[in-house]
C-alpha cells in the first residue's frame, strides 16, 4: 500500500503514468463487464419478447379463425362461402407457421426464439399440453377448409369444437403462457435493475479507491512539487533582483569613476601637456648643437618618438573631453568649400611626399554644424588615407546621395577587410597589420571620429575592398544643407 501511494521521488513521471494507466484498466475491465452483461440479458430478453409476441399471435389469430368457421358455416351463398373461406385458410396458415416458428420445427415468421426449460415443460408436457391442443386445432382447420359447402353446418361437430375451444380452453391456455411469458420478462427486467444497481456501486466504489489511492496521492505529488516550484521562482526572483542591484551599483559606479577619469584628464590636460612641450624645445635645441651627425640621429629619433607621444596624449585627452561632456557643438552656417580647400593645401604636400596624388572635387554646398568639429573628423579621415596609402591616390569630396549630402573621403590604400569593419570605431583598436607603425597611434582617431559625429547627431559610413582601397564619409541629412 505504501508503494501505490507513496510518490517515486526519483522518477515521478513514471510513478504518476502508471497509477493512471492503473486507474484506466480498472474502469475499462468494469465497463466491458458491464457492457457483456447487459448484451446477454438483452438477448435473453429478446428471446422472451419473441415468444411473448408469438404467443399473442397465436391468441389473436385463434379468435380470428374461431370467428371465420362461424362465419364460413352461416354463409347464405356461395360467393359468400368463398370469400370466408379464404379468409380462413390464411388466418389458419398464420396459426399454423406461429407455431411451427414456436416449437422451433420451423421458422417462417423470421423471429429468434429460445424457450426457456420452464416454458418448454409448459408447453409440451402435462395431461393436455398447449402444444397438443394447438395441433389439434389447427388439424380441425384444415378438416373444416377441405369440407363441402353443403356439409358445412353450424351444427357441424367440427364447427362446434372451434367455437368451444377457440374461445375456451385454447385461449386460457395461451393467455396463461402469455402470463407465464410476462412474469419472466419482469424478473428480467428485475434483474437488470439489481445488476444497474450493483455496477453502479462497484463504478463509485472504484472511483472511491481510484480517487483516495491514486489520484489524491497525485494531486499532492503536483501541488508539492508546485510549491518547491513556487519557492524555488521566489528564490530566484530574489536572487535575480539582488545581483541586479549589485550590477547596477557596479555599473554606477564604473561610470562614476569613468566619469571621474574623464573630468581629471579634461582638467588635466594642459598640464600633462606642458612637460612634453618643454621636452620638445629641449630636444630641438640639442638636436641643433649635436657635435657628430650620429648623435644628431638619435636626438631626431627621439625627438619624433616626443611628437608621437604628444599625438597620443592629444588623442586620449579628446576622447576623455568628449567622455566628460566638456566638448560641446556650436552650430552654424557656412560655406564648405572654404574647409575643403583649407584641407587640400594642408595634406595635398603630406600625400606629394608620399608620391601620392590629391584631387578634390569643388562644391557650393552650405552647411549648418559645427565647423570645428567637422574639421576635426574631416582631418582624421584624410591623416588614416594618407598614413596607410601607399601608391595611388586619395579623393575628397562632396556627393548628394539618397540618404543626404556626404563629404567622402576616397583612397587607394590596402583597404579593410569585412571582419574588422565592426571594430575599427572601438576604442583601442588596430587592425592586424604587421607593417603598421604601432608609434602612429593606438586606434582612438575613429573612436573620436565617433563620438563626434554623434555629437554632432550625424551619421558615419565607411565601405572598403582588400587591395583596392577605402571610403569613409560623413553624411548630413537634408535639413542641414
């Protein structure tokens, strides 16, 4: 009993499938008892309607016969003795085929019949059995029909034994079988109310045990297991929003500390500043005054390797300013062919000492923005187009396009392949070049670009193909020219 009630803690997918199959095969075997039972006593019951109705039939047909022979002797004509006649051959056929149908020597009636022992003994045996006064019966019929007109009399003795034993004798024989009949269609009929009666109560009783010994344990099973369920969501509600908090104390922290960061390096600046630049005049005047032209080569290098690290400095500082929110845009409207050719004569000699060609393409475009910080992301692209161009050329220029007016910045270097395309606007971030001069930067200049144009609430592109080069534009849209 323990075993059917107590749950698999291991397995109770197993243990709850089988306790219902359980419960499915006790229901099934009951209803296919059930089901068995009834179908027998129905056709018991059948049976027992069939000799019932053969057994009235018999009855009608008898008083049917008994009134055709008084009719048949009191004829004044012969057509009237014909038509009686007639009428009495097929009522007596009828008797006749009933009871062939009833004593099971015939069935021509089409009907199943079964008596049971009681009514066979009352039908066949005894001082004057039923059977024996149905047979003789019906032979007086047949005496009667292949008789004379003339004979026939309602004097007749054969005439008179129909119209005493018709309605007499024959009939309270028939009518106490038919009585016999009815009472053992009752008990029947009784008997499938008792057997109604028991099924039900073995139904309920074994959706009592089904109910107290399977189901219930069931039913606690899923709603224990609902409540760890339950505790358990609570626990790890709780444990969600506590490491929420704790990363969100993190992440405000980090940004008060970047934030923090970013201020004392906007503050700072100059004076991080200001040792380099003193650095700077010291070495180009010992670079001057070197007594041989090896020293005067180590005083260069080091005093270019002091410009590259002035670079980096400016660059983090930038990114740092535009961190702490010290940059601001101070839009306006102005010509932007005046920036380009200011552009041109800036880096047109950079590319000539490179052997490179520079073509810019003229435009009567004005803009609304800042011009400043439009420089600042213009001098970037053209500084990355003439450091990693090594032949060819480099195009700048305005274009309108569907998306708005793009300042483009075209070159013919190596180009950027698709998988560092996501990465190269990240902070710190170079491509895998081994022939890059690591000392020309540490990859902020796109990161400011960035931060800048998002300062500037404009939109960056770029598209590059390996060995034939690159395009980075910035792209106004229309309102702004």
């Amino acid at each position: 009993m323990n075993r059917l009630t107590k749950p698999d803690e291991e397995n109770p997918g197993l243990w709850m499938t089988k306790r219902y199959l359980f419960a499915l095969v006790a229901i099934a075997i009951l209803a296919t008892s059930a089901f068995g039972t009834v179908g027998l006593l129905i056709a018991e019951h059948k049976s027992t309607l069939s000799v019932v109705n053969i057994s009235g039939r018999q009855r009608m047909l008898s008083q049917r016969t008994a009134l055709f022979v008084a009719q048949l002797a009191s004829a004044r004509d012969r057509e009237q003795q014909e038509k009686f006649r007639k009428d009495l051959r097929q009522s007596t056929m009828q008797l006749e085929q009933a009871h062939l149908a009833l004593t099971g020597r015939a069935n021509a009636i089409n009907m199943s019949i079964d008596m049971t022992p009681e009514a066979r003994r009352r039908y066949f045996k005894g001082a004057y059995p039923l059977n024996a006064q149905m047979r003789g019966y019906i032979k007086v019929l047949h005496d009667i029909l292949e008789m004379d007109g003339a004979k026939l009399t309602p004097d007749h003795p054969s005439v008179q034994f129909v119209l005493e034993v018709a309605p007499g004798e024959l009939v309270h024989g028939l009518d106490s079988m038919v009585k016999f009949y009815q009472e053992e269609g009752e008990k029947a009929f009784d008997f499938l109310k008792l057997l109604e009666a028991i099924f039900l109560t073995l139904t309920l009783l074994i959706l009592s045990v089904e109910a107290f010994f399977i189901f219930r344990p069931m039913v606690r099973h899923v709603s224990t297991q609902m409540r760890r369920i339950k505790a358990f969501s609570l626990h790890l509600e709780e444990t969600v929003a506590q490491r929420t908090r704790q990363l969100e104390e993190a992440r405000k922290s980090a940004e008060q500390a970047n934030e923090a960061k970013s201020k004392f390096l906007a503050a700072a600046g100059h004076d991080l500043k200001q040792p380099l630049e003193a650095i700077g005049m010291f070495s180009g005047m010992l670079e001057r005054r070197m007594p041989d032209a090896r020293s005067a080569a180590i005083m260069k290098d080091m005093h270019d390797a002091q410009r590259s690290m002035r670079s980096l400095l400016d660059s983090i500082l930038s990114l740092s300013k535009l961190e702490a929110g010290v940059i601001q845009p101070n839009p306006c409207t102005f010509e932007v062919q005046p920036l380009l050719d200011q552009l041109t004569r800036q880096y047109r000699a950079l590319a000539q000492n490179k052997g490179l060609e520079f073509r810019v393409v003229p435009s009567q475009k004005v803009l609304y923005t800042d011009p400043l910080l439009l420089e600042r992301i213009l001098r970037n692209f053209l500084s990355n187009a003439v450091r990693y161009t090594k032949e060819g050329r480099i195009l700048l220029g305005c274009r309108t396009t569907s998306k708005g007016l793009c300042i483009e910045v075209w070159d013919t270097g190596s180009g950027i392949p698709s998988e560092g395309m996501e990465n190269i606007f990240t902070e710190f971030s170079q491509l895998d070049d081994p022939e890059r001069d690591r000392s020309e930067g540490i990859g902020l200049g796109l990161a400011i670009v960035k931060r800048l144009a998002s300062l500037l609430e404009l939109e960056i592109s770029c598209s590059s193909i390996v060995g034939k080069g690159s395009k980075f534009a910035i792209v106004f849209p229309p309102e702004q020219f």
